[in-house]
C-alpha cells in the first residue's frame, strides 16, 4: 500500500511533535516528507515534495495558513 506523502507547516514545534505522534497513532498510511515552521518554507517544501496533504497552522507569525492560497495557481494537495 502506498503511503500519503504529507508536510506539516507550524510554527511551534511542539504542535508539530504532537500532530505527528497523532498521525503515527492513526490508522491511515502517512509518510512526513517535510515540516516546516513558517509558509514560506513550507512553499518551497511543497514545491519539491509534492505531497497529497499539507497541514497547517492557521496562527502564524508574518502569513496565516490559509495564506497559502496565494503562492498557488493550483492546489492539487
């Protein structure tokens, strides 16, 4: 079975810790190809990875979350 290549995008690292100890007790099939702690990183990552889903911090310094919309012509994660 293929595993869902995902990114996840926070600030804090803690909350990072957190949503991958969550994803690892789940019982669906992801691969972490990158973390990130702020959007613009997180673009690039994405940029490079291409991954399937991307979880985001919505609070961040300097660009919300949601923001990443506009780095985009397509989302197709």
């Amino acid at each position: 079975m293929n595993k869902t290549k995902a990114i996840i995008v926070d600030d804090e690292k803690d909350a990072r810790d957190v949503l991958k100890t969550l994803i690892d007790l789940s019982s669906f099939s992801f691969e972490i190809v990158s973390e990130c702690s702020n959007l613009m990183d997180a673009v690039k990552e994405i940029e490079k990875h291409k991954p399937d889903v991307v979880f985001l911090d919505i609070q961040m310094p300097k660009y919300a979350g949601y923001e990443i919309v506009n780095f985009f012509d397509e989302i197709d994660f």
